[in-house]
C-alpha cells in the first residue's frame, strides 16, 4: 500500500469519525445521563446538582440522575470518573476542591487534565461569621485581638484540606497571625458549635449563614467575595475592611472525562448555560445565596489554571498534605 493510499484511508477515517461524532451530538442523549456528586445529600453542591439535572431532563427529553458517592473529599467519585466512558452520560458536579485537591493528596490517581470542564454554574463568597458573644465586630478588631493575644483564636472548619481550611490559612498569611484550626467532619457540625459558643468564628456560605444572621444568633465580620454581598449590604468585603486583596470564593462547575467529544461537551454547556440564566433557576440559585454564572469551557479552562497557581502557594506555605 503507498503512503499516499495511506494518507487518503487516513482522512477518510478521520473524517467518517467526525461524521459520527456530530450524528451522536445530534442525538444526545439517548439514555440517561448519571451526574456524580462527591459528598452526602444535602449540601450546597447536592442541591445544585438536582436543580440542574431536573431542569435538563425536562428540556433534553431523558433522564440526568445525580447520584451521590462521599468521601474523601470528593477524590473517590472524581477517580471514578476519570474511569468513566466518555460519552456524555458520565458527568461530575465540582466545586473548588477539585483543583486544591490535587495539590493535597501525594498519591492521586489522576490530574486536572483527565477532565473536560463544562461550565461553571455559580460561585458564591465566604462570610467570616462569629458568635456573637465574641468581642471583635470588625475584620481590623479581629486581626488586632489574634496579633495581641497570648492565646490563639480557635478556628473551625469542614476539615483538614477543606475550601474553608485553604481560605482561613491564607487569611493568616496575609494578616500575618496564625490561629488554631479546629477541623470538624462537615460544614454543618462546626456551625452548631459556632452557634453553642464551643468555638467563637468559622467561614461559611450565605446559605448556610443568612438564617441565624438575619436572627442575629451569628454575626457577620465580613465577606470573601470583590463586592458586597446583596443578601448583607451592611458587611464589608475583606477588601474593605483592612485587608486590601483578599478573595476566596468556592465555585461549582460540571465537568466530564477528557475524551467526552466536544460536540456533546458544547450541548451540554449550551442546555445547562441557558437553565443557569433562565429567570427561574438563576432566581432560586440567588435566594440560596450563590451568584448564577453559566461560562464557557475556556473560561472554566482559565478559571482552573487561575485557582491552581493561587491555592498551591498558600498550600505550600501552610504545609498540608495528605497521603
């Protein structure tokens, strides 16, 4: 056979494969379609999992599923899905975690890039929120009480390597004091102690927070994101309130196996874009504190390198690592 023979049976191919490629998009989905959550029902991620799989299976016409496969802080499922067949019917609700914990765990079965991002659907701020029993009210009073005081200010958290670990350890860097991390096993447990005084200040969501500081059992010193949050126009962003450049939001993205095809890819980022933007859900992602986005994959892309070159400093600094 001559090469030129070669090159003609080559093209051939590749363009019959590209044929079915988009004849697969253009009748996607054709069977279920399974969205991974990596932690229990009833967080924040979960919820927005089933927000979005609902409205799809109404406009795609099949069913999306979430299922739920905790532990290890989200690795478990997302290894599962490197696994995955990339076809589509293989999808994975993230949030900021997915890139920190690849600079965490020493011993990782796979990489950022052994995932397609989709898009990212929202992300929402921190509130650094108090017991009110605590003394400080501002971010300065704070920094000032955790450089004067013998004693370190206990700190809780979801856990060891958590999106709220991370952020309070960059907060010690760059107030330059260092208080005691006190990890608990979820978000929800260290706020119960929050709100028992066992612990005086934690970081959590807006839709984990709003209720008990609208009821003024917690209070609120200030808010992670660049710009004051609606829901608490009175609070300072970190930015504000003395401590010039800080950010740290948690985002929650879709992604898919690296070799899903781009047609498929598009779909899915063009139906889920449209729900995030729709009056309806991109109202019911604000009352549960989260500001709707819907980006392209190479914004998602951009996003990802972003967050890796900024989180992997405050990680070295910090010195956490798991095996």
């Amino acid at each position: 056979m001559s090469h030129v023979t070669k090159l003609i049976q080559a093209s051939l191919f590749a363009a019959l494969s590209a044929g079915t490629a988009n004849a697969l998009a253009q009748d996607y989905p054709t069977q279920p379609v399974r969205i991974t959550v990596g932690m229990a029902p009833g967080g924040s991620n979960d919820t927005i999992a089933r927000l979005i799989s609902a409205e799809l299976s109404e406009k795609m016409g099949k069913t999306f599923v979430v299922e739920n496969k905790p532990g290890a802080n989200s690795t478990i499922a997302t290894n599962e899905l490197k696994r995955a067949k990339p076809d589509g019917y293989n999808l994975m609700l993230v949030i900021s975690s997915h890139v920190t914990n690849t600079m965490l765990y020493r011993n990782l079965n796979y990489k950022l890039a052994d995932f397609k991002p989709v898009t990212v659907i929202a992300d929402t701020p921190f509130v650094l929120v108090a017991n009110p029993k605590f003394q400080p009210d501002t971010l300065r009073q704070f920094i000032d009480l955790a450089k004067s005081s013998d004693q370190k200010i206990d700190f809780g958290t979801p856990g060891l390597g958590s999106t709220q670990h991370i952020a309070m350890e960059l907060m010690d860097q760059m107030a330059g004091i260092k208080m005691n991390h006190v990890p608990y096993k979820g978000g929800a447990p260290a706020q119960t102690d929050l709100l028992g005084g066992v612990i005086p200040v934690i970081f959590a969501t807006p839709t984990q927070s709003l209720p008990f500081i609208q009821k003024k059992q917690l209070k609120a010193i200030a808010v992670t994101s660049r710009k004051r949050l609606p829901q608490l126009p009175d609070v300072p962003t970190f930015d504000e309130a003395g401590l010039p450049g800080y950010e740290a939001n948690v985002w929650f993205g879709i992604i898919a196996p690296k070799d899903t095809p781009d047609d498929i890819v598009e779909t899915l980022n063009k139906e889920i874009n449209a729900i995030v933007k729709s009056d309806k859900i991109g109202k019911r992602l604000q009352d549960l504190g989260l500001n709707p986005i819907g980006s392209t994959t190479e914004q998602f892309q951009t996003l990802l390198d972003q967050e890796q070159t900024k989180w992997q400093d405050v990680i070295k600094k910090a010195n956490i690592q798991f095996q």
